[in-house]
C-alpha cells in the first residue's frame, strides 16, 4: 500500500473542510450557541425567569392552574430546566397536533407564560438533525463526527513546525497569511475538544445504528403494559397525582431530585414515567428512572444510575461532557470558547480554501451547488416544522429570518464579495 505524503494529507483535510463546509459550519456553531442557549432564554424571555428558593411548590397547583386555562390541552412532558433561576417547561399538546412550551415556576406555583418554541429547543434541534426529517438529518449531523476527526488526523498529518505554530497567533502581514497560521494555532488548541466533539458524536452515531448491538447494554428497558379495560379517562395527563408519584420516586432513590414527567399518551396504558438526579454525579436526568401504574400505583420499574452497567453509565455522561454543563457556568464557558474556536476552522479552512484557487486561479466551486442544495432542503423543513407543527407567533418567525438573513449576509460578504474583488 502506498505511503501517503503530507500533500495527500493536506488534499484530505481540504477535501473534508470544503465539501459541506456550509452545513458543517452550522453544526459547529449551532453547537456552540447551544451550550449557553439556556442563558439566552432566560436573557430574551422574562416569562421562564425564576429567582431560587429552598421550598418548591406543589406540582399539582400547577397542574391546576393548566386545566383551567387550557381545558383541551394534553401534557406530554414535563422537565425541570438544567439551571434553577429557570422555570419547569411543560410540553402541552393542543387541538391539531401543535405543541406549545408552559413555563411553570417551580418555587411559587404560577403559570407565567407560554410559547410555541424557546432559543434552547431551537439551536437544539438545529445542531441535532438540522430540522430534516426521516432519520437524514441525524446521520447528515453525526457524519460529522467522523469527518471532524478526519480533519483533525490529516492535519495533524501535514502540519510542519507544531511547537512553533502553537504560540503563533497569525503575527503576518498579509491577511491570507495570518489566517493560515491562526488556523493552525486554534487548530492545536482545540485538539483536546476536537477529539472530545468527535468521540461523543461517534458514540451517538453508534447509538442511533445500534453498532454491535449496543442498546441491548445502554438502551432504557421498555415497559411492557396491559391495556385497562376499566381506565376510561379521556385526558389522562390531567388526571394525574404529580406530587404523589414523585413521592413515591424519592422512597425508591436515594435523594432524588426531580428531573422530568413522561406520561403515557395511551389512555389505555396509565403509566407514567419520573426521571431525576441521585447521588451519582455528571449524568443526564434519564439515569434515574421510576416507571408506575398510577391506575393501580403499581411499582412497574425503577432504574439506578448508581447500578447501571458501565456501558450504560457512560452513555448517560455522554450529553453532559459533549455540551459541558456538568460544572454550571464554569464548564459552560470553556465549551463556549473551544466552540466557538472550532466554528472559526470551520470559516477560516473554506475561506483560505476559496482565497487559494482564487489566486492561483485553480480548483473548482462546484461544492457550492451541494451546500446550497442542502441548506435550501434544512430551510424547507425547518418552517415547515415552525408553521405546521410549533406554529411560532410572527415575532419569532421575524427573529429568525433576520438571524438567517445575517447569516446569509455574511456569507455573501466574506466568502464572495471580499475575495473576488
């Protein structure tokens, strides 16, 4: 087999930062944007505000207050937020499918606003599948896990006088010349969260194609229920003992917090699920589980994350080690950073790329016609979700054509006009 030189290595990494640079770009920043998204609602929107006390109200005086302000409405989930000056966000399924967000403060019971969509739940499903339905849009994103790896290999591969790129913060006179070596600087920087990105988007993937079987290690048990021929209660999420069976979860698991309500949406199978937190640090809410018959209180399940596999134990740690808000603020700002030093490689590689055949008058734009392909097919599905499902009221849908519209704006700017001319 033929040895590969550190031009073929330096041809891969091109290939791999160009080919879906627009879309690997949104990814990246998405991401990035994703890590204090929580920060940004409670910025933007007073509503989910809360100010933190000891004592936390009934979940049932909630529960009240949200049949009689939304009679035909149906909850289908209810989560405590990551940080506590934020309120519990309940998904309300209302007539015709729409979902809507309930912010419910948890100290003092009140209901204090609602909303179609939320700034977290935005970046969220744009970074997770990039709003494309059918699977697609999941695998186009976990692709880049392994192309970002790819990238991190081939330029290591190639890179030439590391020690001395690592301190070099571009110091050149020539723009062209000064992004290369900033490319390279942020480049080794960020090999640590490179890896971190890749590995953790590699597992998801492996995750979502069950690779060797791995759910049968890592997947949650599913319950199995017999329909009731006596429950008969058209709205069963209304009909609940929220404080009753969070009561129960805390008997099962040692100090248990609250993390989340999963309720049945068959009115034939009354079961609910409570997630939460325990002693066991740096894992995900869903690590503790109780699942109960609230028809009979039947005690159907209980998982612990003090007593899951190690497999298991690893993929709850997963989505708080690839966002970072395991440690509050603090790991959050050091995600944010690297982040945004990634999503820089992003933009930096294609425009060094695009100013390179510009100059030597070599190489080709045809990748272009595959990105705008694909940003035009995310944008398709992404209002069609916002429209006909979420139906976001016309201030949200004017914030997020001006946020696409910059985008767009930028693009034009730096990668055409600027270059060309």
């Amino acid at each position: 087999m033929k040895k590969l030189k550190k031009k073929d290595y330096f041809s891969i990494h091109s290939w791999i930062g160009v080919q879906l640079c627009m879309l690997f770009f949104i990814v990246c920043f998405s991401g990035t944007i994703a890590v204090f998204s929580h920060e940004l609602d409670w910025l933007f929107n007073p509503e989910m505000r809360a100010v933190p006390q000891e004592k936390l109200a009934s979940k049932n005086d909630i529960l009240q207050q949200i049949k009689t302000q939304y009679p035909e409405g149906n909850i289908t989930f209810w989560m405590k937020s990551h940080e506590d000056y934020l309120c519990d966000i309940i998904y309300l399924e209302q007539k015709g499918g729409k979902r809507l967000f309930l912010f419910a403060n948890q100290y003092t019971g009140k209901l204090q606003g609602a909303a179609a969509t939320t700034i977290q739940r935005f970046f969220r499903d744009l970074h997770y599948y990039l709003f494309i339905p059918f699977q697609i849009g999941h695998f186009l994103v976990l692709s880049f896990a392994f192309l970002l790896l790819g990238s991190l290999i081939s330029g290591w591969k190639f890179m030439r006088k590391k020690k001395k790129h690592f301190l070099n913060l571009g110091k050149k006179n020539n723009t062209l010349a000064y992004h290369k070596n900033l490319h390279k600087t942020f480049g080794l920087w960020s090999i640590p969260f490179v890896l971190l990105f890749s590995i953790t988007g590699i597992w998801y993937f492996s995750e979502r194609v069950d690779l060797f079987s791995i759910s049968n290690f890592i997947g949650d048990k599913k319950i199995e229920v017999i329909p009731s021929k006596t429950h008969t209660t058209k709205n069963f999420s209304y009909s609940l003992d929220y404080d009753s069976v969070l009561n129960i979860a805390k008997k099962e698991i040692p100090n248990f917090t609250f993390g989340s309500f999963v309720i049945s949406n068959d009115n034939t199978k009354p079961i609910i699920e409570v997630r939460g937190k325990s002693d066991m640090p740096m894992v995900r809410y869903r690590a503790n589980r109780v699942v109960i018959d609230t028809e009979t209180d039947t005690l159907l399940y209980v998982q612990k994350a003090t007593e899951t596999n190690t497999l298991k134990t690893i993929n709850n740690m997963i989505d708080p080690i690839h966002f970072g808000h395991f440690g509050g603020l603090f790991t959050k700002a050091i995600w944010f950073v690297f982040g945004l030093m990634i999503t820089y490689l992003t933009a930096s590689g294609i425009w060094i790329y695009l100013k390179r055949i510009s100059k030597n008058k070599k190489g080709a734009y045809t990748f272009r016609y595959v990105n705008w392909f694909l940003f035009a097919v995310m944008q398709f599905f992404m209002y069609q979700r916002l429209i006909y499902i979420q139906g976001v009221s016309l201030l949200s849908h004017i914030i997020i054509l001006v946020f696409w519209s910059v985008f767009l704006y930028l693009i034009y700017s730096v990668f055409y006009k600027k270059i060309r001319t």
